[in-house]
C-alpha cells in the first residue's frame, strides 16, 4: 500500500454493479449505487444538471434506459484506491425517420455527445449499508 493511501471498501465492486444495472436498463439498482445528494455535471465549469438520486434515477428511465439494445461493454478498468477509472463503449438501438439503426455511442459522450462527470463523494451512502 502507497504511504497516505487507507484501506478503502470495495469500489470495484460498487462500479461492476452499477455496470451491471446500466445493462439491464434497472434505474432503480443503477441509481442505488449513488449517495441522495449525487450531482451530475456535462462540464466541470458548468452547474449540475441532475441533483439528487431521484433525479439521476427519473434521467435514466426517461432518457437512456428507454433505448433498446442498449449496452455498456467493459474495455478496461482501472482501480487507484477510492478511484475506479472504466473505459467502456456503450451501443444502442434507436428509432431514426422510419427504420432503426445500431450506433455506437462512446460512454464518455452517452446519448448527447457530451461528457457527463459524477461527483458522488459518500461511501456508504448514509441511507444504504456496506456491500
């Protein structure tokens, strides 16, 4: 272990099943991973667009999950501690005129093309338990 660095609980673990809810489009266990107070922004400089758990949660019933075939593939993890750094592509099905096409989306750019960063600092979350 690096001097400075504690023991941290299992951050990994917390990302695979958020993974894993994205995959099975499940808002609810998706947004379970996050604290209450999980704020999402497209640009640091830029102020939140989603506050709270219900939000993030109302967000991906409403804009993403909605989209069949919709696929987060794993291409490389990164854990340092508290980080966990995923490099993932996402794929979905989505109505375009009159047929339906499979694109690719980078997960960095999710449906929008824009970036989106989490802050979501609690672990646990006070409101759920230690996996």
């Amino acid at each position: 272990m690096l001097p400075g660095m504690t023991n941290h609980p299992p951050f990994a673990a917390l990302v695979q099943r958020q993974l894993e809810a994205y995959n099975a489009r499940d808002a609810g266990a998706f947004a379970a991973c996050f604290s209450t107070g999980v704020r999402c922004q497209r640009h640091p400089d830029e102020p939140a667009f989603l506050v709270g758990r219900a939000a993030l949660h109302d967000y991906y019933t409403r804009e993403r999950f909605v989209h069949e075939g919709l696929h987060a593939q794993l291409v490389h993890r990164i854990e340092l501690g508290a980080r966990v750094l995923d490099a993932a592509q996402s794929r979905s099905t989505v109505a375009s005129s009159s047929r339906r096409c499979s694109r690719p989306a980078s997960s960095r750019a999710a449906s929008q093309r824009r970036r989106v960063q989490v802050t979501d600092t609690t672990w646990p979350a006070p409101d759920r338990a230690m996996p």
